[in-house]
C-alpha cells in the first residue's frame, strides 16, 4: 500500500511541475537529498534488493524530484495563532553522485525549485548540499520567481549558541580555548568565524582545501578588522583539529573526513555536514570527547512529518528553522544568497529577534546515537579539570 501511495506522489509532483502556472502562494519550501544509498532504502524499499550500481544508475536517469512530506505548522504570531504549511522536496540523487556531477545536480536542485514554486511556494530554504553546489543559490534564481535562503544566518548563530551552551555546562571560559572550523572558507564557516570573534573567542583555526587558501587569507584579514586582538592561523590538513579544544565542521564533503586520531581528549565537535564528516565509530569508542550534531534547533508547534534523524518530532534543522522565520514574517525576495564573505549582524539581531518570538531555541544535545546527559558532560568536566591541575 506505501508503494502504490509513493508512486501515485511521485507521478502527481511530475505533472505538478508542468502546470502553466504556479498554484495560490500558499507555503514554504525546503530542498534536501539523500544522504546515501540507506537513505534511499529508507524511502523504496524494495530497492534494497537491487545492486546499487543499477540504483545509482536508475536515480540518475529515470526518478525526479519528489515532495517527501508536508510540513505543518500551528504557532503564535502578533498575539494570534496561524496555521503554515510547506513541503519537504527532494532530489533523486546521493551526496556522492551530486558531488561528482554537479551539472546533473544542479539540474536536479532546479527543477525541484521550479516544483515548489508550482506547488505555492514563496520561500525555499535550501538543505544540505543544495546550496554550496548552486553557488549559494546564485544558480537557481534565474529560473523561478520565489525567494531563496541558504540558512546561513540561523545556521550560524545556532552553532555557535549551542558551543557556548556547552561551554557553560563544562565550566570553560571562551577566552581559553582554541576553536577549529573545518570548512572555513565556506558560507557557514566564514558566518561562524564571523560571530566567534564578535563574542570574544581569541584563537581561531580556519581549516580548508589548499586551492581555498587564498579565501582564508580574505576572512583572517576581516576577522582582525573585528578584532585586532584575535589570532587566526590557517591550515589546509585535516590533522591541525588535533589542537583545537572545540571543532566546528561545516564542509560540502560526502565522506567522514574526521577520525578519532584527530581529536584530544575533551574536545567538542559540531558537526553541521550533511553527510556527517564525522567518523561514527568516535561516538561509541569514546566518551571522552562530545559528538554533536549542527544546527539543531526545536520549534514548537512544527511539524516537518519527516524523519530528519533527529530525536523530537519538534525537532528541525537551523537552515530549515530560517525559512520558516523569513516566510512567517513576510520576507520578500532571497536572503543572504551567493559567496559572502561579510556578515549582516542587523539581520542576526532581526532574526534573533523574530526566532524568539516564534519559541525556537536550540534543541538538546545531540548526535544520531544518543542525546547527552548531566553525566556526560560531568565526566568530560571532570576529565578536563584533572588534566588543568
């Protein structure tokens, strides 16, 4: 019955995205893809007995983008409750084949673009890969007539609330401690070095691509315009996190790129890839170190009706939580799109301002294994305060 269900959708989104003209502006949108070939299992099943080869084979030539769910919505807004709807839209294809055909991708991230517009949306909220293979939605904007957002305010902000939330939990002062950005030359790594600075981190370590050196060299400079004071060291190996005693991962990589030899003891990882860049091993062979999963934020009153691995069903992606703020207050046209180096602080406040007003906070700690308790964060407290002695 899920088979024929999934079938009939999938057919009515292609005809969907043929209408002459877009349906009522009625609702949001959020584009993602799937992780791997598991997460294609999750939604086809009976794709599992295929060889993977052909499935590749098959999503790249024969399956289209697909809304993969209905999100709703009933919050409180200017004293009065609203209800909001938008849609979960994915293209057809991994991380992985993305990566190596970024024509094809691209393709793919359009055309779902033009389905949501159809379906009614006004605002698409780019996921995952969707935004650094689009050049931060540079590439979409010519062939719909809907705003576009990359999450990179949100995104930003919630990764570094949810560091100094953790901070606090382990009795570290800010001005101690050295924090790592794997992924630094890109639209969240360059936001997050942007808002460390501005609260009072003083040693940075901006991590990249060798061929992405001379954009570290852009953003060291900008970042001691902030602060004079600051010291920013730029690496382009993956070994240099070994310093660093928090990390914040936010590359476009689709392998885990970062393994347990990388990380001393009591450090904290945010891990804002999608995919994860992070050796899941670590999680279970370590409790000496804090795996946390990036830009989680919980949103009452939201439902995205989708699985997004997380461990509330309030629970949703920073970049997610972005779109949603700008289209239910209003915002017209796209925000924050294409390769920035500088950051709005008025349009942080802003959107502080209207995340609050909405509920949204940062969600519970944690990662696709567990979320973690008082007793965790007392051994690494513990641990860390023996090694201070």
């Amino acid at each position: 019955m899920e088979t024929i269900s999934l079938a009939i959708s999938s057919v009515a989104d292609l005809m969907v995205r043929y209408k002459p003209w877009p349906t009522n502006p009625a609702g949001f949108a959020f584009l993602v893809h799937p992780r791997n070939i598991p997460d294609i299992y999750r939604k086809y099943p009976l794709l599992r007995y295929l060889p993977k080869s052909f499935i590749k084979f098959m999503l790249a030539h024969f399956f289209w983008p697909v809304t993969v769910s209905e999100i709703t919505g009933h919050i409180k807004l200017n004293k009065r409750y609203k209800d909001i709807k938008g849609w979960v839209i994915s293209i057809p294809i991994t991380a992985e084949q993305m990566l190596n055909d970024r024509t094809l991708a691209l393709k793919f991230i359009i055309k779902a673009s033009k389905l949501a517009e159809k379906k009614g949306a006004t605002m698409i909220g780019l996921g995952a890969l969707t935004a650094s293979l689009t050049r931060g939605g540079l590439d979409i904007l010519p062939h719909v007539n809907v705003g576009i957002t990359t999450g990179r305010i949100y995104t930003s902000k919630i990764i570094l609330d949810t560091v100094e939330a953790v901070l606090g939990k382990l009795d570290i002062r800010r001005d101690n401690i050295k924090v790592a950005i794997v992924g630094a030359a890109g639209s969240i790594g360059t936001g997050c070095a942007h808002i460390l600075v501005k609260r009072g981190f003083k040693d940075l370590l901006l991590v990249d691509l060798p061929r992405k050196q001379e954009k570290l060299e852009i953003l060291s400079q900008k970042l001691k315009v902030l602060n004079s004071d600051v010291s920013v060291q730029k690496e382009d190996k993956i070994e240099s996190i070994k310093l660093a005693d928090v990390v914040i991962v936010a590359t476009n990589h689709p392998d885990a790129i970062i393994q347990s030899e990388h990380l001393k003891a009591g450090a904290l990882v945010i891990d804002d890839a999608q995919p994860s860049n992070v050796n899941p091993d670590i999680i279970f062979d370590r409790d000496d170190v804090i795996i946390l999963e990036g830009g989680v934020v919980h949103a009452p009153g939201i439902d995205p009706h989708f699985n997004f691995g997380l461990k509330h069903k309030e629970d949703i992606f920073s970049c997610l939580a972005e779109t949603i703020i700008l289209y239910v207050n209003g915002y017209n046209g796209s925000f924050q799109v294409g390769e920035i180096f500088d950051f709005d602080d008025d349009m942080l406040r802003v959107m502080d301002k209207h995340s609050k007003r909405l509920g949204f906070r940062i969600g519970e700690f944690q990662n696709f294994h567990k979320v973690y308790s008082a007793k965790d964060f007392e051994y690494v407290r513990n641990l860390l305060s023996e090694k201070n002695v």
